[in-house]
C-alpha cells in the first residue's frame, strides 16, 4: 500500500516534500543556536575567563562523556584551529566502541570511576568539563564528584530540561547540584528536534554540543590573545606549512596529555 501511494506522488512533490522535511530541522537547530546565544552567553564569557586564568598557572581542560557525548569530548581534542592543553578522558567500557547498550549500561554502574580511578590526573589548576545531556546517571556525576575532591573546577555542559528526570546517583544529586558552573544546551527531553506521531527524532545534542564548546575555546584563545604573544593553538597538519609550532606545542604539554 505504501509504494502505490509513493508512486502516485510525483518527483518534484517528493523533493520538495523532503526539502521541507529538512529545512524544518535547520530551522530548529538554529533556533536552538539563537536560545544558547541569548541564555549561556555569560556563562560562556565566565567560564572561559576562569579557564584562561588556570591555563595560565598551568592547568589543562580535561573533558568527560559516556556514549555520544564523549564523541564531543574527543572532538575538541588535537583539532586544527583548537586548544592545544585539551585532555579527553577515556574509560573504554564507556564509549560507543565497546559496544553502545554497553556504555549506557555502564554508564549507570555506580562503581565503574571508581575500578577506573588511574584515568584520570586531576591537579589544582585544572579544569574539568562534564558532558551528560541529561545531568542523571552515575559516571558522569561521579567524575564530578572526583574532580571537585582534587580542587579542579568544575563546569557541566547539559541540558537542564532534564531537571524533572530524577538522579540515578545514590547521593540523591544531580550533575548541577555539584559542578562549579552549568552551560545549558537546551535540548529537549528525549534529543530529538522533530516528530511524527509518536516518533521524536533529529537528534540535537552533538550539534549543539560542539557549538558551544567551539565557541567556549574561541573565548579562551581570543581572551589569551591580549596577554600571549605564542597561542597554544594547533595549525592544521593538512596544510603546507611549517609545523615547528605544533612541535613545541606537544612538547609543552607532553607530560600532562598523551598526543601519540
């Protein structure tokens, strides 16, 4: 029944049919974009001056995600254009490659930082930044929990929609009840931007994710720009020029990140 009816829709119907289907997600996302400007902007200028300051007294960011956000943790790491003292934290039974129910499974598990605790190298002037969309489950709280102990700041990158979904931890917390500073994505309950019938999909979060967290680190690099004369940011290794820069960059850092 479903093919007769699509044969029956001529070509340009349906171009223009998933034209709009797709222009309606554009739409949303920048939508999104404009609300994250408007409400997180001085989040976003508070924590980037907080993160300059313990760069400076030589700290690094170090990032946190299970599952789809610690694809943004890793996205921020060793990127063309981006901050050099960028440290992800990888915990293997966490990521999508070890299997996806499996890092959300683990990801509850309220003891799985704790057998994983020789991961993460949290000194004074560091700072953490936690990515859990929906600020509830176990690991990422944990982590902030860890990093607090050590006397790192701490930010959470979530969506505070989330608020009514109660903590899975044990402490009865969610993950802003326990960070330094919040930065609201927005995203809405369940991800998704659009929906038919009971279907939500066009996931927003990694978008949205990145958007904030580029704009964070372009905060950073502009705020140095008025007191460094040498920025600690990578060129791209795809262009023809000379890397003697990214050399000493890794070289500055090498004994906090692991770049090979």
């Amino acid at each position: 029944m479903y093919e007769v009816l699509i044969e029956l829709i001529d070509t340009n119907s349906l171009v223009k049919l998933k034209g709009d289907l797709m222009d309606a997600y554009f739409l949303e996302i920048q939508k999104l974009m404009q609300v994250v400007k408007e409400q997180e902007y001085a989040q976003i200028k508070e924590a980037a001056q907080v993160i300059v300051q313990r760069l400076h007294r030589g700290g690094i960011v170090q990032l946190f995600g299970c599952g789809h956000s610690h694809l943004l943790a890793q996205d921020a790491f060793y990127r063309a254009g981006g901050l050099v003292p960028v440290r992800p934290i990888i915990i293997e039974p966490l990521t999508l490659h070890a299997g996806a129910m499996t890092s959300s499974e683990n990801e509850k598990d309220s003891t799985i930082i704790e057998r994983y605790k020789d991961q993460f190298d949290f000194r004074e002037n560091d700072v953490c930044i936690v990515i859990s969309t929906s600020g509830r489950n176990q690991a990422p709280i944990d982590v902030a929990f860890l990093a607090k102990e050590s006397g790192v700041f701490v930010m959470s990158l979530q969506s505070l929609a989330y608020r009514e979904q109660p903590t899975r931890h044990q402490s009865g917390q969610r993950l802003e009840d326990v960070v330094d500073i919040v930065i609201d994505t927005h995203i809405p309950v369940g991800d998704g931007l659009l929906h038919h019938n009971e279907i939500q999909y066009a996931p927003s979060s990694t978008v949205i994710g990145s958007f904030i967290l580029n704009a964070l680190i372009s905060e950073i690099i502009e705020n140095m720009a008025l007191s460094d004369e040498i920025l600690p940011v990578f060129k791209s290794n795809n262009v023809d020029s000379d890397l003697s820069h990214n050399e000493a960059m890794i070289t500055n850092y090498q004994h906090r990140i692991n770049f090979k």
